[in-house]
C-alpha cells in the first residue's frame, strides 16, 4: 500500500529524521510538535509550497467565472453524458478507496473518536494515514471538474459563489491540513465526505444516464437528509474537543476552522430543509443555490 507514496515522494525525510515525530497519544512519543511542517509530506506532489495550488485555484476560478462562459457565450453546450457518467463513477470508486484507507490507517484501527492525534511516525499506519489525507486533498482538485462540466455544457446558472468557493476552499485549507496535521480527529470529516459522496456521485451518475434510470432514484428526497446528518456529526464530534481536558491536539486552529465550517453549513441546510420540507415553500433563489449547491441536484427544487 505504501508504494505509491515513494513513486510520488522520492525518499522520504521521515527516513532520516525517524524518532523525531510524534507516535500517538498513548506515551509513544513528544506531543509538543509546535508549528513545524511534517517532514514526511515535503516531497510529495503540491506540497513543498502553497503556490503551485494556489495558481492552480486562481486559474479554476478564473475559468469557470470568466474565460469558460465567454468562450461558450457563442457556442453549443458540449454533451457530455458519457464522460460524465464515467467521471461520477470513477469518484465514487476513488471515495470508496479512501474510505477503506481511512479506517483502516486510524478510524477503525486504534482511533478512539474523542482526543485522537497525529501520528508524526514513520510506522506504516502513520504513513497510510498521512497518504490518504493527501489523496483526499488531492480529489478536491479532480472534483473541480464538477463546475467545468458546468461551464462546459453552459449550466452558469449552477455556478453560485457558493459552489466556486467550496471548491476553491477545500483544497487551499486541506493543503496546510496535510502539511501541518495529516491524522488525528481532523480527518473524520473528511471520511465522513467520502461516504456522502459515494451516495451522492452514484445518483448524478444515473441521473446522467437518462430517463430510463429515474426509477432507481426513489432516494432523491433523502439526499438533503444525509447531508444534514454529515454536518451535525462533523459539529459534534469536533466540538467536543472544546470541552476536553489536557487533549493534546497539536493544531487546535484547524478544528476551529473545521468546526465552523460545519456548523455553518449545517445551520443552512437546516434553513433549507425547514422551508422546503416542512413548510413546503419553494425558496428565494439566493437560498436555493446556497442550500443546494453542495448536491448538485440537477433539476431546480420545487
């Protein structure tokens, strides 16, 4: 399992600087790190700095605002079915890697759900969980395909500053993730993502396939449901964290972030499931593409 991380790393700092690292937090080593960069991560893809992503961030959001949508303005929609349906189902089969990966690195081998953090070692489950985070950060720039196809088949209307922003703000924050903390109980939601979106990128990928397929989409209506019960997890199991004692989580400043970011989109999908679902009202349109955005529901909500 460990291969690819010497055909993407070369040889790996954490190979010489082997017993520097912190182990766990079961007394296996020095949980006082400080703001040091994991040297086991240096050589990998993207990581030795924070530019090559950003300009790979700044180019997706200038194509998919400006020079995509004015290079279409005078063209066909491209159809894009096939490459979208096999594009839908290869993240899912990536998500159900990186699920298995995720367990089996921490959250269904040793974890304890409550003060778990990172494993700086050189043990091969600290490298596999270090790798899978950088593969989960890596799926983030692959999953900007999402607004090309968009732009592509001239659905501008679906690119909110919502979605750009999630798009864009994933991989800028989980590129210091990797870099600073790749383990530990900031990477639950990110295994919690990985499962909404194989339940999510199987439905656009047989919503894809045509009307024949409709009827294995009875689920729909549940879609919003999974996403709240995502973010009320994530809340939770980070915010207990505020209420430990002597948890020595090496970065707090990224459970905050994770907790916000959270609470923040649970406090919109609750609005959006209140209106639409219990009230029964269709919602203004700013809400709408703020509410939905994340789903990528192919039909407007009713």
């Amino acid at each position: 399992m460990l291969d690819p991380i010497r055909l993407w790393a070369g040889p790996r700092h954490s190979e010489r600087t082997e017993g520097r690292g912190i182990k766990s937090h079961e007394g296996r080593g020095n949980n006082h790190r400080g703001a040091k960069a994991d040297p086991r991560v240096e050589d990998w893809l993207l990581m030795s700095s924070p530019f090559p992503q950003t300009m790979i961030i700044l180019s997706y959001v200038y194509f998919v605002t400006t020079l995509g949508p004015r290079l279409m303005e005078n063209r066909k929609p491209f159809d894009l079915k096939q490459p979208m349906i096999i594009y839908n189902f290869s993240i899912v089969a990536f998500s159900l890697y990186m699920i298995y990966e995720f367990l089996m690195s921490g959250w269904a081998n040793g974890y304890s759900y409550r003060c778990d953090i990172v494993d700086y070692s050189s043990s091969p489950q600290a490298l596999r969980m270090a790798w899978t985070c950088w593969l989960y950060y890596f799926s983030k720039f692959i999953e900007m395909l999402d607004t090309i196809f968009f732009v592509l088949r001239k659905k501008n209307s679906q690119v909110t500053f919502l979605h750009v922003y999630h798009h864009s703000i994933m991989p800028f924050t989980w590129w210091f993730g990797v870099k600073f903390a790749a383990g530990g109980l900031g990477t639950f939601h990110a295994l919690l993502n990985c499962c909404v979106h194989v339940i999510m990128y199987t439905y656009y990928a047989l919503s894809a396939m045509g009307p024949a397929y409709q009827k294995y989409l009875w689920w729909k209506k549940y879609m919003t449901t999974i996403q709240l019960v995502q973010f009320l997890m994530v809340t939770i199991h980070i915010g207990q964290f505020f209420f430990m004692k002597d948890c020595p989580y090496q970065f707090p400043v990224f459970l905050y972030i994770i907790w916000l970011y959270g609470l923040i989109f649970l406090v919109l999908f609750l609005n959006f499931y209140y209106h639409a679902y219990t009230r029964g009202k269709r919602l203004p349109k700013v809400l709408q593409n703020g509410a939905c955005f994340l789903n990528r529901a192919p039909k407007k909500i009713e």
